[in-house]
C-alpha cells in the first residue's frame, strides 16, 4: 500500500519520543488539520505533511527542513537527528496554498537500512537525494500536481538544489539561509569532511529553473558568502536581508518575503 494513514505514524511518533525530540509534530500537524503520510523512497520511508488549498491548484509547495541535529555535542553522531525546532515546518503554517513538508530518510522514522553517515557525512548523498524524489514522485502520482515549488532552509537548501533537474514540472525553488557551498562551509568550521556527499555548487542543474536565495546578513552558522559562490556558478537571484541571522527573523516575516 503506497500511502499510509495517520494512525500508521503512531509507530513513528514513538520513535521520536524515545529518541527526546522536544518539538510535538503529531501535536502540531493535527492543530493545523494536516494530512500525515508515510512516503515510499529508495529503501528508506518518508514522513510526509500535507494540506490542500481550498482553492483547487495545480502547483505543489513542496517544505523541505534544515539538517536537524546531527550530532551530539558536536562530536558524537546523534541517535536521532529530526529537527528540535523544525523551522520549515512552521514557515509551511502561514501558508495557504497546496503544500507538502517532505521529510528525509532516517528523520522521523528508522528502519535497518538507517545508519548515522546518512544524517552526518552522507547527509546530502545521492542515496538521501534519490529517495526523497521518489518519495515525491509517489505523492505526485496520487495528487497529480503538473507543477512544483520547493521553500528550503537551511541544509534543506542543498538537497532542493541536488533534486532539481529530476523533479518535473519543478518551476522556482526559494532557499533561506541555504547551505549552498557546502565545501567551503566544511573548511571555515573546521568540520568532518561530507563524505559521500554530492557538492551543490558542483554537482546541481538548475536549467530552466527559477531560484531566489535569502541570506542573513548576520548569519554566522551560513555565511553569506556561500549563497553568492553559487550564484556566481549557477545564475538566480539572492536577496541580503540585514536584520537577519541563521533562526531570526525568517518565521515572523515569511509572509512578506512570500510576496517579495
């Protein structure tokens, strides 16, 4: 069976609190009457949250989270690594079209193929990447939407851009704070090495595709230098906004910057 209900992610929602995620998602999503899912991906199963518009749309907004928490410490890979405070998922809220909040592989919930390199050095791999397309070309198949919108933050950023040329109908994707030089954000922080990750700047095709990144200007997790590396390669349009660092102030003005 593709699409499983939400009774299904009771499972999954035990998963979370045993592993001590502090953010409520079942809570949540069912204050905002969302649709929960479990999405079929490449090995790997996708939680999945989602809300039509009231208005009958052909164009899918598809929100894809930040990295969450990898490690423990910043040293030891952590046993759960699902967002603590899921930004992405609060900035889909104050939206009101046809929506969807894609989850990664291993996030939400594990199974046996689950290991720690896919949410730390593999966390933008072509095995993370390709099964978070199939995970959305399965829904696509039973919603049929021709169109899709991709709003990513942070991390979620490298992956909308590494999914790119194989989503079809993708028409702009919308970074915030988006980790789009993966490299040289490695080398200035000093971290492990992505190994077995692919490298945005290099391996991304935007053909055809519109691109908006915004960038805080006092961001000091995502430098704003990274965001214009990508640009210099890879075209689009990127927006410093002065006020702004790596959480502030993207959830209290995503309406504005909606209608930017």
């Amino acid at each position: 069976m593709k699409f499983i209900v939400a009774w299904v992610l009771l499972a999954a929602a035990a998963v979370i609190s045993a592993c001590g995620s502090t953010f409520q998602y079942q809570r949540f999503a069912d204050q905002q009457g969302w649709l929960r899912l479990v999405l079929n991906g490449q090995g790997f199963q996708h939680l999945a949250l989602y809300d039509s518009a009231e208005l009958e749309t052909k164009r899918l907004r598809v929100y894809l989270e930040g990295d969450g928490s990898p490690w423990r410490y910043g040293r030891y890979p952590s046993a759960d690594p699902t967002a603590k405070r899921p930004l992405a998922l609060q900035l889909m809220a104050l939206d009101s079209t046809s929506r969807l909040y894609l989850a990664r592989p291993c996030y939400h919930i594990l199974n046996k193929a689950c290991t720690s390199d896919l949410w730390t050095a593999e966390r933008y791999s072509a095995a993370v990447v390709n099964s978070m397309l199939s995970a959305l070309a399965e829904f696509r198949r039973k919603h049929h939407f021709s169109e899709v919108e991709i709003v990513a933050y942070s991390g979620g950023a490298t992956l909308a851009v590494l999914m790119a040329d194989k989503i079809p109908g993708l028409r702009r994707i919308i970074t915030l704070a988006g980790n789009l030089d993966t490299a040289q954000w490695v080398a200035d922080k000093a971290y492990l090495p992505l190994r077995g990750s692919l490298d945005p700047i290099v391996d991304a095709d935007l053909n055809g595709v519109e691109h908006t990144h915004f960038v805080g200007a006092k961001d000091n997790n995502i430098l704003p230098r990274y965001s214009q590396a990508f640009v210099r390669a890879h075209g689009g349009q990127r927006h410093i906004l002065h006020n702004y660092d790596h959480v502030c102030c993207w959830l209290q003005d995503w309406p504005a910057l909606m209608e930017r």
